[in-house]
C-alpha cells in the first residue's frame, strides 16, 4: 500500500463460496445483474409425491421384478433386495432430491455447488436422452396392443379364426411350434421375421410409426405447460395402474391354479443368497427401478419449496416403490398360474421377462380369461400409465436443465413451446429406426448399454463428490436447512445416511460394476436366437461410455478454467458459487460473514486520496 501514491493493490485468494465472471461485482455484497424468470413450483406436496411414484412406479415394476424374484430364489431375494434398498437405493434416492431441491435447478445448472462435477449433469442428460428414445417405443407398442384389444375375439387368441392351425399344431412342453401370441408379437407388432439381424434394419413399420407418433403427441401436450400440465395429469396417470394392479390380483386369487403361480413365485431356495448374481440383481432392480442417475428425481425436486421435508418424501416414495414392485408379483403369478393350470404344464414355462411377459405371456394368459376383451384393455391401460408417467420424469430432466441453462426460454411461452416441440419431432425421428422390422435389435441394444456401466458410474461419482469434494458434512447440513426442526431420531436417520454415503453405498456400487464388467465380457449380446455381432457389442459399450466419459471432460474444462497451479486450480473447481446458496432464505447471515474473505476472480485497484488518511486512525499493529 502506498499512501502517497493513493494506490493500494489488493488479491483476495480464499476458499469460501465464490463468484464467476459473470456475477462479479465487488461493489456491492448482492450480486444480481440480471432478474431471473420466477421458477414454476408444484401447485401442491402430493402432485410432487405422485409425480415422483409415477416415476418410479413403471413397467420395470411389473415386468422385471417378478421375474427376478422367482428366478433368484423366490421369497429368498426379498432378503437381498431390501438390503440393497436399504444402503443403496434410499441413500441415493435422498441426495439426488436434496441436491434438486436446495439448489433449485436441474441435472446441469445444481453443479454449481461443485462446478469440477458438472460432467455428472451433462451425463445424466446423454442417459435422459437414451431412455426417452427407446422407452416411448413401448408405449407405441402399448397402443397397437391396446388398439388391438378391441376386436374380439383378441387377435392372438386361439378363438381367433386366423390361429386355428396353430393352436392345433401345439405341444406344450415342445416349445418348436410357435404360440399365436408370439406369432402375432414377432410378425403383425415387430415384422423382426423379415431382418436377419442388426445390420439389417428394413422398412418403417407405418402402424407403428403412427402409434409412436400419438405418443410423442400425447407427451408434447402432457408438459406443454411445464408441472402445471403433467403435475394434474399424474392424478390420473399414477393411481390408475393401482386400480387395475388391485383388480388383476382379485381376479386372479379366484382362478384355478393361481395358488402355484404364487408359489412358483415366493417359494424359497436359500441357497440362491451364495451367488453374487442374486445380490447383483436386486441391486440393479432397486437401482434401476427407483430411477436413479437419470436426472428426472433431481430436475421434480428443484421445483420443491425449500423447506419440503425431503426425507419423510424419500421414505414414502422408496417404500411406495418396492411394495408396488412386491404385490404386483401376485397380479402376474396368479393369472400365469392359472394359464400353467390350464395347459397342464409348469408354471416355469410360461414365465417370462420384459417385452416377453408384457406382450407374449401374459396376453396369452388374459386371452384365456372369460370376457378376455375387457381385461386386455385394462391391461395395457395401465402399461400406458405406467410408461407415460416415466417419460414425464425423464424429458422433465432435459427441458429443465436446457431451460435452467437458457432462462430467456423459460420466460417466453412461445419459444419455449417451439422447443419442446423440435424435442418431440426430433425424438420421433430418432425411434423410427426402432420400429423397423429390425428395430427389436437396436431396442434391445440402447435397453442393454444406456443404463448399464454408464449409469453407475454416474451414481458413483455423484456420492463420491458430493461426500469428499462438496463435503458430507456441509451437505447434511444443507439438508437440516430445508428440514428446519431435526428431533433426535432424524438426526440419527442422517448419520445413517452419513455412513452410507461416504462408506457403504460406494463400496455396493464398486461391487455391481465389478459385477456389469465381468459379465460383459463373459456374455454375448443376444436377442431370442440372434446373438449380436462383435462390432454391435462395441457400438453398445460406446453408448454407455459417451454417457460417463462427460465426467473427466467437463472436470477437464473446469480446471482449465481456473488460474494457478494445478492444486490452486482443483481447489477453487470444487468451491461451490454464491449463487449456490441464493435459494436458502437462512444463508444470508452466513454470506455476510463470509464477505470479507470472498475470493474475487482477479486483482483490482482502490485509490485513495488524502481525506481516507485523515478519517481513520492508523494503530501500530495495522502495519505489521
């Protein structure tokens, strides 16, 4: 400082929260150069609940988890299942919403608590991305099946005229002769009779694409008006599959059979708890079907108030969730049961997974069942409802981190509408290739690789960061701010949480990759007989490695960013923006006293002039 010279130069470097470029203004302690669009909130608590359950609650539920349980030891695999909820899914489930709510922003702009793990976001959208391609295709399958649904007799059942020689021509037990429903499936919904594989796509199936074209429709308008639209739509849409779950398991406990059908699904094989299969299953299961790493939990919560209690939510839609997953087990099995009964052979042989059970077993099964018309329809109602309200999830994680990273959209209902539409037009676009006749293989490929290693590793680092780089401590205390009153058992809740996150939940997930890459490499790629050519094996591997490759990119970017040595640069990456804290009404006194050491991005230059000297009294130790 020189006091003739009215110079003085000063370098603040400190680690609190700091301020990018673009916010710098040290002048005035409340940054704010411009007013920012008032971000839409859900006009009530359940609209979210129900939201985030319709999310949650999806065809993974009815069609996977059923099928593991009985393959996995029956009732055995509640046991691994529940460990694994209980470590990894709640722990995981409860950050992605705590980091959207405190942060009021979407799976790219919530980074700014730690700008080094902005990647997470990026790969979150490229994961989004993927699953909205392929899954609304189910929901165009969904319609055809539905539309079908309406003839009677059902067109893949044996009172159908056209299936009369092959319902004569079937041996149970002689699985050579094909059934009318995968008849049906494989050449009227799929054409896949007429590709010889991957390389060999074909023609757009038009009945489809017609199908897939009511969806994007139907998606276009559900969230034209953002959660003001799709937050009424999931009062319908998110209860409904309940009703009907409620109704297929009446039903079926008043079928012959249905007893074995459910015990062909709980009996349980104790042994089965030895393999590392059973425990990768349940925790992929628990994994994938609560949504997690996807963007979707992260973008509903941002549009919480700050003080929604997120734990009570966490637990209520954890729980929700897997009890969903375990009772509609009895909605499948009794009705499946009834189908083994009724053809005289093992309940083992008529069971199925994925599209396999959606749309070939138990179809089959339901085409049994008198009035047959009736429950087919209400079936695949409540496939649509279940497929629709996952979509809403997932394209709310892209239109919110692409209008949270472009507010001007946010403000002006018409861009914003033309922006959603090009999203859906673009969309549609792209799943054509998956209602080719070849279409089953590329679906079968995306399915297999965009949530696969890509996805934990999303996850992986998400807890890593946030436990050791954003700091455990700080983030539990961000969810005490939100909370408010935290009694003694909540506070013993978030210790657990604290162990999790820091210990645990890494460790599990460490232990599925290991899992995913070994299996990987050991298995091939195949669909039905088709087994997948090494370079569509590898396509697939670069699907899911875009998707985590975000990470070391954009921290890449992040580091470059800043200034000073290599260590210099990696600690200011990992310090949270003011605006970090700009949603937390009870951050302001901590801001203020963090003024005085904020880290400013460059050098700057006060002048002073002889009246500062003689309005303040200058003591000895000042100058030491």
């Amino acid at each position: 400082m020189h006091s003739n010279g009215h110079t003085a130069t000063k370098h603040h470097d400190a680690n609190p929260p700091r301020q990018p470029q673009s916010e710098a203004q040290p002048s005035s302690p409340a940054p704010a150069p411009d007013t920012p669009v008032p971000r839409e909130q859900w006009g009530g608590k359940y609209e979210f609940l129900l939201s985030c359950i319709g999310y949650c609650v999806g065809l993974g539920n009815v069609w996977r988890f059923p099928y593991l349980c009985y393959r996995n030891g029956g009732g055995v695999f509640l046991i691994p299942y529940f460990i694994m909820l209980l470590f990894t899914g709640v722990p995981l489930f409860l950050m992605e919403l705590s980091l959207g709510q405190y942060g009021a922003a979407g799976p790219i702009t919530v980074w700014k608590c730690c700008p080094l793990l902005k990647g997470i976001g990026i790969g979150m959208l490229c994961v989004s991305t993927l699953v909205c391609l392929y899954y609304n295709v189910i929901i165009a399958w969904t319609f055809y099946y539905l539309g079908s649904s309406f003839q009677s007799p059902l067109p893949w059942s044996c009172d159908a005229p056209a299936n009369a020689a092959l319902c004569g021509n079937i041996t149970y037990g002689n699985r050579s002769h094909q059934s009318p429903t995968e008849v049906f499936w494989n050449e009227r919904v799929l054409g896949v009779v007429n590709s010889k594989g991957l390389h060999d796509p074909g023609p757009v199936r038009w009945p489809l694409a017609l199908c897939l074209l009511a969806a994007w429709i139907i998606i276009f308008l559900c969230m034209l008006k953002g959660i003001r639209s799709s937050g009424k739509v999931v009062y319908v849409t998110a209860t409904f599959p309940y009703f009907v779950l409620i109704v297929l398991i009446i039903k079926g406990a008043t079928l012959e059979g249905s007893l074995q059908g459910v015990a062909f699904y709980l009996t349980p094989e104790w042994s089965r708890l030895a393999s590392a299969q059973v425990w990768n299953d349940a925790a992929s299961q628990v994994f994938y079907s609560l949504g997690i790493g996807v963007g979707g939990l992260l973008s509903m919560a941002s549009y919480n108030k700050f003080d929604n209690n997120v734990i009570r939510d966490t637990l209520v839609i954890t729980v929700g969730n897997c009890c969903t997953s375990f009772f509609a087990g009895f909605a499948i099995f009794s009705i499946l049961g009834h189908m083994a009964w009724k053809k005289g052979v093992p309940v083992g042989e008529v069971a199925d997974s994925g599209p396999g059970l959606a749309f070939v077993a138990y179809p089959e099964a339901l085409a049994l069942l008198p009035g047959s018309v009736f429950w087919s329809i209400l079936f695949f109602l409540m496939l649509f409802m279940l497929g629709i309200d996952t979509l809403f999830g997932n394209m709310e994680g892209i239109t919110t981190a692409v209008l949270d990273e472009f507010p001007q959209l946010r403000g002006n209902m018409k861009h914003k509408t033309m922006f959603l539409g090009a999203l859906c037009f673009v969309f549609y676009l792209l799943g054509l290739l998956l209602i080719t006749d070849g279409g089953i293989y590329w679906f079968t490929l995306i399915d297999s690789f965009s949530t696969s290693f890509g996805l934990i590793i999303i996850a992986l680092f998400m807890c890593i960061g946030m436990s050791f780089f954003y700091g455990i401590n700080q983030f539990c205390q961000d969810i005490l701010d939100m909370i408010g009153h935290c009694p003694k058992w909540c506070s013993k809740v978030l210790c657990y949480f604290k162990a999790c996150w820091v210990v645990i939940t890494p460790f599990l997930l460490l232990f599925i990759l290991t899992y995913i890459f070994i299996e990987m490499y050991n298995t091939s790629l195949h669909y039905g007989s088709y087994v997948y050519p090494f370079w569509g094996k590898a396509l697939g591997v670069c699907i899911g490695a875009t998707c985590c490759l975000q990470i070391p990119i954009w921290a890449t970017v992040a580091i470059c960013k800043e200034s000073g040595t290599l260590a210099e640069r990696f600690q200011k990456s990992i310090q949270p923006l003011n605006s970090w804290r700009a949603n937390n009404p009870n951050s302001s006194a901590r801001s203020e006293e963090q003024l005085e050491s904020e880290r400013v991005e460059t050098a700057f230059t006060v002048t002073l002039t002889d009246m500062d000297f003689t309005a303040m009294t200058w003591e000895a130790g000042s100058y030491a």
